[in-house]
C-alpha cells in the first residue's frame, strides 16, 4: 500500500524524495557520528527502493505481480530473508563483503522501468543491502566508536549525488533522472561508505583479486564460444549490427561490448601491477598466463574505447614503475604513431579528417553526438537541460531519431555540460582532481620505488589507480562515470589502502571481531 501510494503522487513529491534520497546518500559518505550515518544509509537505501517502487508500478513486469499477490508477497518475503542472512553472515565473517561485492559486479538482469528495459545489477544491489543492514545496526545499539572523518573527495562525491538530483527538478526527462539516481547514484554511495570502512588485509586483497580473474576467464571462455559459433547469447542490438559489421563482436554474459572489454581491461591492470612487482616466478607465470587469455578475449570485442583504457592504464602502472618522465616519452610515442597512421593511412581506413559525416562514421557516430552535446551546453551554459536530459533534449535539438538518440554524448564531460552546465562540470572537474590526487597521492611512487621485495599494499594501490585512470579514460570514448559500481569500488578501496586501512595478517588474527574500521583517522590527503 505504500508503494501504491507513492506512485499516485504529485511530480513534487517525487522530486523532494529524490532529493531527499540523495541527501541520505550524500550523508552516509559525510555525516558525522556513527549513528547518524548508520541512519542515512537505511534511509536513502529504503527511500530510494519506495521511490522505485512508485515509478515501475504501472510497468508490465509490476502489473503481472500484482495480479499474483501470493506470489509477490512470497517474493517479498524471500528477498527480506537474503539480505538478512546475509547480513548475519557479513557480520560474522568480514571479508565476505568485499569478496561478495567484486563477484556481484558484473552481473545484470534485465528490468522494465519507465517503458524501458535496464539491465540492472540486481545482485549487487543485494549485497550492499545485506552489507548495510550488518553496518547499522551495530551503530544504532551504540556499539561502534566515531568513524574516520570524510576529505575534500567523500564531500565532493557527495555534493555530486545532490547536485544531480536538485538539478533533476528541472529536467525536462525526470523519470530517466530519478532512474538514474535509484539505480546508480545512491546505492552507489552506500556501496563506497561501506568499502572505504572495510578492514582490509592482503589476503582480503588476494582474494578479491583472484575471484576478479576467475570470473574474467570465465567471460573470456563464453566470448570465444560466441566467437567461435557466431552467436550471441544476449542483446539484439549487438546481433543485429554484427550481421552489417565486417568483423564480429563478443560481449559474453555482458549487453554490450564496450562495458565488457571495460570489466577485461580493468582486471588486466590488476594483474599487470601485480606482475610487474612480483618476485616469485611461479606468480609472475601464472600472471602473464592470465594476461595473455584475458587480452585475447578483450581483442574479440573489438572495443576501441577498452584498448585505450587498457593503455592508459599501463601508462600509469609504467609511471609508477619505471619513473614518470619515461612513461611519458612512452606515451608521447604512442600518440604521435597513432596520429601518423590516422593521417597517412586515411584512404586505407576510408577516413577523411576534413569530412565531418566521414570522422563520424569512423567515431560509429559519435562525432555527431559530441557535436550536438556541445550545442545543447551552449545553450543553457551556467545549469544545463537537467540531469538526464541529453536524450530527450539531443533529439528535439536534432531532429533525431529515438534510434540515434542515445543516452549520452558518449563522452562524460560533454554529457556533464550538456545537463548540468558549469556547476555540475565544475563539480566533475574537482571531483577527478580529488579522486586522482588520493589515489596517486600518499607517497605512492616513493612508497613502490623504495621498496624491497613485493608489497602487496602498495602494489594493490598502484593497480587501483591505474584501473581508475582507464575507467576514466574510457568514460570519455563510451559514458557512465557515476552510473558504473566499478568506479565506486575503485574508489573505496584506493580510499581505504591510501589511508592506511589494512591490517597485517597476524594483526588481523589478534583484532577483536568488529567488521569495520572504527577508529577516528583524520585524512591528510583530504
């Protein structure tokens, strides 16, 4: 009845509850005190799934459902019995979380919501469920001390879920703006106060990586397959365009390509640091193994946008490695070869670099997206169309067709500027400064080079920021910044290893059972 009754409500009250749940949001990443931030996290998790559950009420999938109470009521029943066993066994054993989180990301289910089908990470939203539950409630019985004190980076991702959601007001695409929040932007910024509060140590950190590895071979062997047989096991839109392609694209388990060849490209990097500072030769064996599957796997997507991460990352994990100056001559090499190729090359690619239609073919159109991005930021320049608008607006502008007027300008910043003007770009900007100045800040560099022998936490931060550095890198080929759990999880481990959360083994041993870090640390990176 509740949900009933939300879904009947005017458009301002969805409005306020979206910028309510943010303010939860943004709270469960800044708030002071234990208990207050053990409240915001139950409260944007609960407000937001009431706030989903007005908006699908009407949808197909919903109607069915309620046309089956028994079952619905079943289900109900069903889902609050999981995230309760899981938080029992989350506060019973600690290094399930984050074990749980990174086997939970690549997994989507496809959902209707608002006319559309979204292919949503549905068990992750349930470990971070199970996760939350098992961090407040010892909180609200008063049984943790003050917590670590947030930095210009958890402020930042804060006032990024607020803003986006205060400038939801006016968007002229509310309901793509509230999905976005629900979905991504507040279950997002729960999963980061959780991970960064998490008592990491390195045989946490092993894991974590060898559960990534395990599913990434596992993806590459159902890509080989579908490369194998020339067939897809999901998405429509990739099966249609590989049979007017040259060249045939995997996507796995995954709905599209590109997110794919991201997760490969992200899970490569991981490896490579690890490679790189191993001394054992067995490890180093099996690491250049799992990189020569992985990158023959992430070959079969032909994802342009994941190449380059990949190579941005290596960039950096070089820098941290080899010193920053020769990493840069590396790279300048690589920029001057590729433009060369483009220049000198053009007739064999069919690429005119003075044709506008023919550098959008070449960019699978995304030279006309970016273009019309820019108008539409030009346009409203101080606050933008609204957050999640760039559709809609992009088609009206445009007179495009729903089929060429996606999502986004498949360049964030442009996206960015497009929906929120100068104060959500401006925001943004801060927001990489911050992230990159953490993760690469901290005696990092000197920390690795000084070094003797193989230091897992050091290696384990080197390979994070290089992973956050080719996300990046990719959110400016192909979207979703604030809208991937990768990002998130990236950050809240690089925040936890660079302020020193992790615990040696044998201290971890000794420790009393408190699943998360408890005590007050002020940030100097902040």
């Amino acid at each position: 009845m509740t949900i009933l009754a939300l879904s009947t409500l005017g458009d301002a009250t969805q409005t306020l509850g979206v910028i309510l749940a943010a303010v939860f949001a943004a709270a469960a990443i800044c708030a002071p005190g234990p208990k207050l931030r053990a409240w915001a996290v139950l409260g944007a998790l609960v407000l937001a799934a009431l706030l989903l559950g007005g908006h699908v009420w009407s949808s197909p999938q919903v109607v069915e459902l309620r046309d089956r109470p028994m079952l619905l009521g079943v289900g109900g029943v069903l889902g609050l019995a999981a995230l309760l066993v899981g938080a029992w066994l989350i506060d019973r054993r600690p290094e399930i979380l984050p074990l749980a989180v990174v086997f939970a990301l690549p997994f989507r289910v496809p959902i209707e919501a608002g006319g559309d089908t979204a292919n949503l990470l549905v068990p992750l939203y349930l470990v971070i469920g199970a996760g939350a539950l098992a961090y407040a409630v010892p909180r609200l019985r008063g049984q943790a001390r003050e917590e670590l004190q947030p930095g210009w980076l958890e402020w930042l991702l804060g006032g990024s879920v607020v803003l986006y959601a205060l400038q939801a007001s006016y968007s002229s695409d509310f309901d793509r703006a509230l999905e976005q929040l629900v979905f991504f932007y507040v279950p997002f910024a729960v999963l980061f106060a959780l991970l960064q509060r998490v008592t990491w140590t390195p045989r946490v950190l092993l894991g974590c990586l060898g559960v990534l590895v395990a599913l990434a071979l596992a993806f590459v062997g159902i890509g080989f397959y579908e490369y194998a047989t020339r067939q897809l096991l999901l998405n429509p839109k990739v099966i249609n365009s590989n049979e007017f392609a040259s060249y045939f694209r995997v996507n796995s388990l995954f709905f599209d390509p590109n997110i794919y060849g991201r997760f490969l490209a992200v899970v490569m990097l991981l490896v490579a640091a690890a490679l790189l500072w191993s001394r054992a030769v067995r490890d180093a064996v099996l690491a250049v193994v799992a990189l020569v599957v992985l990158w023959a796997g992430l070959v079969v997507t032909f994802s342009q946008s994941s190449f380059a991460a990949l190579l941005s990352g290596l960039a950096v994990l070089g820098g941290l490695r080899w010193g920053w100056k020769r990493a840069g001559i590396a790279v300048g090499v690589v920029v001057v070869a590729g433009a060369a190729v483009i220049v000198l090359a053009s007739g064999s690619l069919r690429l005119d670099v003075g044709s506008s239609e023919s550098v959008s073919d070449a960019t699978s159109g995304r030279y006309d997206l970016i273009k019309g991005g820019v108008e539409l930021a030009g346009d409203r320049p101080v606050y933008g169309w609204g957050s999640g608008a760039f559709r809609r607006e992009y088609r009206a502008h445009s007179e495009a067709s729903s089929t060429r007027a996606v999502a986004a300008s498949h360049t964030i910043p442009i996206t960015v500027g497009a929906e929120q003007g100068i104060l959500g770009l401006a925001v943004y900007l801060a927001l990489l400064v911050a992230a990159l100045a953490r993760l690469l800040g901290g005696g990092l560099t000197a920390g690795l080079r000084d070094a003797e022998g193989e230091v897992p936490v050091l290696v384990a931060r080197a390979g994070i920021a290089a992973a956050f550095v080719a996300v990046l890198v990719h959110t400016m080929l192909y979207a979703a910044f604030l809208e991937d759990p990768i990002m998130w999880t990236l950050l809240g481990v690089g925040v936890a290893l660079a302020r020193g959360g992790v615990v040696p083994e044998a201290a971890a041993a000794d420790a009393p059972e408190t699943w998360f870090a408890d005590e007050p640390v002020h940030d100097p990176a902040g």
